[in-house]
C-alpha cells in the first residue's frame, strides 16, 4: 500500500488587531492541525498563537500575507502560489475583506477547492466608508462563491447579515465561538465586599463603545465604583483625555493591550463587565466572563441578547440610564442575590452550549464534509 496523501487545509486571516479572530487562531489552529497539515497565511503573527503552536506534533508552515488595502492584490498573487505548491483540500478565511484574495488566488491557481467563510461580525454598525466597502466586497464574492464552498457565522445575527454574498450553492452553518473549560470552577458566590469593580473588554474603536463606558463613568461617578479599561486601540489616547478632563481618570486603570491568555487573570479583579458595544456577534469577553464568575450588564446588540437568553444570564439594558440603575440596585441584598443566580446561570450555559470541544468538533465535521464533497465531485470529472 501506498503512502497516505497528505491533505493540507490553508487558513486565511488579518491577526494585526487584537480580537476574537486571533483567539479563535489560538484554540483552533491545534485541533485542525490534528487531522490535518496546516499552513497559515496572515497579516499579523500574534505571540499567543506561536505558544499554541509549539506543542503540536505537527509543524504549521507559516506565511506572512499582505491583506491590507490595495495591498489585496499582491496578496491574492501570494496565495495563487501557496496554492499552486501545496493543493489545500480545503481553505479557511476569516471575514469576507480577507476573502477576496482568496478566491481571486483560486482562479489564478487553477486548483479547486473548497473555501469556507467564517463571519465573525456584520457591518451594520461600522463606519459609512466600511460599510461602503463591506457592500462592495460582498457583491463581488456573490459572484465567486459557489457550489462545494460554505459560510459559517458565529451567531444568527451574523447570519441575518450574509443574504449579500450568498449564490444558491452556498451553505450556511451557525457554530457559536466557545472557550476551554476551566480546570477548576470558580466561585459563583459573587459577594463584592465593598465597592464593585466594574470592566470593559475590548479593543478600543468605535464599534465597541468605550466612549460610552467612559460616558458611563461620569453618569455614575457618584458610586462606589473602581473602572476597568482592558484593551487597546486608535481611541484610548480620547478616553484617557476625557477621564481627565471629567475628574476621574484617578479611578480608572487603563491596563493597554492585553494578551488573550491573560484575559482570565485581569477578569479576576472584577465584579461586573459591561458590553457596551455597537455591535456583536458572539463575543468571547462574554463567554470568559461566564467561565470567570462575572456578572454581565450589556446592552441588546447583535447576538449578545442570544447569549445572555433574554437576561437569564446577565442584564440587558437599553441605554447607559439603565445601567447605572443596575449599578447602583446591585448593594441591595436581594438585588445581589438575583444577580448571583444569573451568574449561576451563565455558568451553566457555558458548559452546556459554548465549549471549545464542541466548537471545535463542529468546524472539524465542515472541513471533513467540504473535504469528502470535493473529492466526489472529482470522482465524476
């Protein structure tokens, strides 16, 4: 018998800003990496996927790709090449901006393959320029998807947001994000002693809102509150003027960038995380806030009422009034302990609905599915 051909599975991404893309990377790239040969091909190579990596039986061929602006061209180019050496069986790409080298590099290649779009957000709340360009994009891969290729969204908000580049032949799978089982479960008493610590998560760009946390902030200034801003982004240089400016940056601590594996260590210091955004799909600085203990107060965006089913799992509000009320309701006895049941509750969610085993069991059957269909097709051509 001969040797068993090797399958390669090519995974496209743009890891330059910090987010829930590179902690996917981190956590799924291993598992993929054990059925299969993987090669990588980002903008971006974030330490905390290098340390995922150096564990793994099998090394993952590595290429730096350039996916930013007009740059789209010299990428696609690049891909048609990695293409071309090593024939994926099937292709990963994260987002549709990353997408369109990637099935410009098929057609420049000449192999076919499979290629499966994750959507982890969808363009509603971004600026008009990124909107303008996301509509643009996603009328161009209308075109290019086809048959054997697969969208998958991470929440049914995102996937109300995909009609645009969808052609008959394409599926659609909805596979939430999920995250590792803590070793050990955590206290779930949620018993403040004192003045709340309150957080953001997040990177610090419009679209998550840490000028409302800092609007926040102000509203509520007369509370027994410590503010948590953990994160990095073009914005942080405004919210730190403003917290000034307002008289409480002597109340706020500003930790920057911080790696995704040290999320859980900084989520310890603090009772509540806000979510504050203008759009979600599945976030992950809910689902640690839920494998940390934290009670959660966000408002109704994007797939986060889903998350937190409707406030069984968390507070929503619609407005920062309303979290301030919360806030403030949360020294009440009776308050705090309906608080501790949503904590609970979270909890339990968590292990049911959004582990990483079952994320990454889910991703494993699609590539396995994509994988099987092609090479039938090809047994007929």
């Amino acid at each position: 018998m001969g040797e068993k051909e090797e399958k390669y599975v090519l995974v496209i991404a743009n890891l330059v800003t910090p987010g829930g893309m590179v902690t996917w990377f981190r956590d799924m790239i291993p598992r993929i990496s054990s059925e299969y040969s993987v090669i990588l091909a980002t903008r971006g190579k974030p330490d905390s996927i290098f340390e995922a990596l150096k564990n793994i039986p099998k090394k993952v061929k590595w290429w730096d790709l350039p996916l930013h602006s007009w740059r789209h061209v010299f990428a696609a180019y690049a891909l048609s090449e990695i293409i071309r050496d090593f024939k994926p069986s099937v292709v990963i790409v994260h987002d549709s901006f990353a997408a369109i080298p990637a099935v410009i590099g098929r057609l420049l290649s000449g192999h076919s393959f499979p290629l499966i779009l994750v959507m982890h957000s969808r363009l509603d709340a971004y600026p008009k320029l990124r909107r303008f360009k996301g509509a643009f994009v996603n009328s161009v891969l209308r075109i290019f998807l086809g048959r054997g290729d697969k969208v998958v969204v991470v929440s049914d908000f995102v996937a109300q947001g995909v009609e645009s580049i969808l052609a008959n032949d394409v599926d659609v799978s909805c596979i939430p994000n999920g995250i590792a089982k803590n070793k050990e479960k955590p206290d779930l008493s949620w018993a403040t002693g004192g003045g709340l610590q309150v957080g953001f998560v997040g990177r610090l760009t419009p679209e998550k809102g840490p000028d409302r946390f800092v609007e926040l902030i102000n509203l509520a200034r007369t509370l027994d509150i410590s503010w948590h801003i953990i994160g990095s982004g073009l914005m942080e240089p405004e919210l730190k003027a403003k917290c000034k400016s307002i008289g409480m940056f002597h109340r706020v601590c500003f930790y920057g960038w911080v790696d995704s594996r040290e999320i859980k260590l900084k989520l310890e210091k603090i009772d509540v995380l806000l979510v504050t955004s203008r759009t979600e799909g599945c976030p992950y600085s809910v689902l640690e806030a839920f494998a940390a203990g934290v009670l959660v107060i966000a408002f109704p965006v994007g797939g986060v009422p889903a998350l937190l089913e409707g406030g069984r799992c968390g507070y929503l509000v619609p407005d920062l009034t309303g979290m301030m009320v919360v806030l403030s309701k949360l020294i009440d006895p009776k308050e705090a302990e309906i608080a501790r049941k949503k904590i609970r509750n979270a909890y339990e969610l968590l292990q049911q609905k959004y582990s990483l085993e079952q994320m990454s069991a889910a991703y494993l059957k699609i590539i396995n599915q994509s994988i099987a269909s092609c090479e039938k097709i090809s047994q007929y051509h």
